[in-house]
C-alpha cells in the first residue's frame, strides 16, 4: 500500500492495473478513518483487484463558519487502517492539487439537493458533486462505494451518475455503529462525555422509528412526532430536521406508500450530527 499526492500519480497507478486487465475500486472519504470507512475498503477488497481510497477533506463543501479548519485528520492512523483491510492507493492531495489558481468549474444538481441537509448547508452538495465528479475522473474506477449514513449523499451520487452518463457502478454500505447504536463518524471525536452520552438519542430515535414502521404505522407525521418527542426530551439535543422523504427525489412525504428515507439531522452541543433508517431495510 503506498500514498500518492498528485493526480499524476494516481493515473499512472491506475493505468498500469489496467494494463493488466485489473478492476479497481474506489472509497471517496475525507480521512480520519473509522469502522464504517473500513466497511467500505472491506467491500471494495472484495468486489475488485485493487482498491484507491482518496482521504482529502473537501474545502468547497464546508460554508462560512462550518468546520474545515478542526475537522480532524491523521494520515498515518488512516493509512494504517486502509493497508489493515486491503487498500492499496491512498490518493491524499492537498487543495491546490485539486483545485489550481482559477478553478471555476463546478458540477450542481437541483430538487435532490433542496431538502434536508441542502436546506441547512446549501453549497454542501455542489461541493460534493465537484469533488466526486474530479475523483472519478482521476481514477476512472469500476465501482465506487459510499457509506448509507450519508443517505443523501448517496442519492445525490447515484442521481449525478445516472444523469451524466458516468460507467460506474456507486455501492451503498450499511451504517456502521458503535456498541451502544450511536453511528460511526468522524465527527463523533468533537462530544465531551455528556455529549457523547446525550448523542444516543439519534440511534433511540432510529430505532423508534423502524419499530413503528414494523408495527405498520404508514402516518409520516405519528412517526415523525413519536421520533422528535424522543429527541427533543434530551437537553443538550436540537434538532436540525427529522424528515420522512422519497428516497428517488429527496422530496418529503406524507404517507408511506412508497420506498422511503427518514433522515435527521441534530446538533449535541455544537456538533451537528446525522443518522437515518431506509423503510425497506426496517
């Protein structure tokens, strides 16, 4: 496993593995590396010859007063965890590499981008897009896997994908949690204890939720209601959105008559996290 900084580097990587008729993989992240990216590589390992794992934490895809400057990094910790579970690129460049003197090319999408975590970071998934759409163009892989905590994400990829012709199959992963059911992100590093105990209440809420759409509830708005009571009883807990939306159009909905995501976002303190339940996997 080595680590290259350049995209030179990595098209000449890449090339010579297909030289030799091999696939590869790709795992997008933003570093500090934990289980649910592990999960990832796991998967790519298994899917593909060789695995490139990008670890570049994004700077278009933070606003003014988000966290860019302490979201944390450590390279030799994610190297570590990406030679452990069979990767064999780390691409880890650093913003100028990406984006030169002068860039001015972006990719954006409408409607998919408009609801939960659009509406609250609203150049988050422009960012994104750019990002992925110059990572796929760098590697060229086969398959590229991302995490369904990011559920959004996920459906804004695939959608960007689909409409611009891209031959690459995107691969969702199941969330990743820690014992206790608080969801694995990178993140979950800024909670002092009282926050971090504080934080099981999106996992509580999670699960409130499977449960009732188990037991048949199809009222988006009982479900929703049962789910903010919940968290909203934590008080160190303010909730960004609890959401009920079509997973094809991230537009929200009333009634469970159709393949659905209910996605949340919440602040612990200050820290804004998110976690989510697909009905179709409840």
């Amino acid at each position: 496993m080595k680590i290259v900084t350049t995209v030179a580097e990595v098209r000449e990587q890449v090339k010579e593995w297909r030289a030799q008729g091999l696939t590869v993989g790709l795992v997008p992240t933003m570093g500090y590396l934990h289980e649910g990216h592990a999960s990832l590589i796991d998967a790519s390992h298994r899917d593909n010859d060789r695995t490139v794992v990008s670890d570049f934490v994004n700077p278009i895809q933070f606003g003014p007063g988000e966290d860019l400057e302490s979201y944390p990094r450590d390279i030799d910790h994610d190297a570590q965890l990406v030679e452990e579970h069979g990767g064999d690129l780390i691409f880890h460049p650093e913003p100028e590499e990406m984006y030169h003197e002068g860039f001015s090319s972006f990719v954006d999408m409408t409607v998919l981008t408009e609801e939960l975590c659009g509406l609250s970071r609203p150049v988050h998934f422009r960012g994104v897009c750019t990002v992925v759409s110059k990572l796929f163009n760098i590697v060229k892989p086969d398959r590229a896997y991302f995490g369904k905590k990011d559920a959004q994400q996920l459906a804004v990829i695939r959608h960007m994908v689909d409409d611009l012709n891209m031959d690459i199959e995107i691969v969702g992963c199941p969330i990743i949690r820690e014992s206790d059911g608080l969801a694995k992100s990178s993140r979950n590093t800024y909670l002092n204890d009282a926050e971090r105990q504080a934080a099981l209440v999106l996992s509580r809420a999670v699960f409130l939720g499977m449960e009732l759409v188990r037991n048949g509830e199809k009222d988006c708005s009982v479900i929703l209601s049962r789910m903010k009571v919940l968290i909203q009883a934590e008080p160190l807990a303010r909730v960004d959105y609890v959401k009920m939306v079509d997973c094809r159009t991230m537009q929200q909905i009333k009634t469970l008559d159709r393949p659905a995501l209910c996605a949340m976002a919440v602040y612990i303190g200050k820290t804004r996290l998110i976690d989510n339940f697909f009905t179709e996997d409840v």
